[in-house]
C-alpha cells in the first residue's frame, strides 16, 4: 500500500513505512548534492527528516505523518545522488514504526 503527503512517497510494509521522494519532488529539487538527516528518532507531523541541497533548490523535508524513525539511508549522506535513483531500494529517506493506521490511510492514494 503507497500513499502521497507532501510529494513524498509512503510504502507500507507490515509494521513498517518506508518515506520516500516522489518521482515529482525529486524532478522538482534536480541532482540532490548534500544530504543531512535530522538525529531526532521521535517524528511528529510536520518534523522535518532532513535538509538537503540540490542543483534547482535547498530543501528541508518534512514528514507528513508521525511515527519512530528505526533506519536512515545514511548511504545518502556519502553519495547525496542516491535520493535521485529511480531504484526504491536507494532513494528512501526513513523508515518509520508506531505510525497511526488512520492517519496513513487519510494521506492521498499513490
């Protein structure tokens, strides 16, 4: 199940919620050059997960949806180009538990 909150992509995997960069926001922001993830481990709506530099912008990103972060794609902070991958498995930001089931299902469908 994916939803869209803030042109960023949420993939739900049992207990898990993989946030992501839609294909629109990463055309949006162009090649991605600098990546730093926010340390805190506790997301509420609107908190930002990282700051990151591009050829067309600079960009804070926010999550639309609150949750415990359990993994960064600290791979992104060495080579930033990665967030601009059409691969799923380079281009995701975090990955989030304790995410209210209802407020996922109120994002947008993808």
């Amino acid at each position: 199940m994916e939803r869209i909150g803030n042109f960023l992509l949420i993939t739900k995997d049992g207990d898990n919620y993989t946030v992501s960069m839609s294909a629109e926001l990463q055309d949006d922001v162009g090649t991605v050059g600098f990546v730093e993830f926010n340390q805190e481990d506790n997301l509420e709506v609107d908190d930002a997960i990282l700051n990151l530099e591009a050829s067309k912008t600079v960009l804070e990103i926010a999550s639309p949806i609150a949750g415990t972060i359990v993994e960064r794609n600290t791979a992104a902070e060495d080579n930033p180009q990665l967030l601009n991958s059409a691969k799923a498995d380079e281009n995701w930001l975090v990955k989030l538990t304790n995410v209210d089931e209802e407020a996922f299902n109120a994002l947008e469908e993808a």
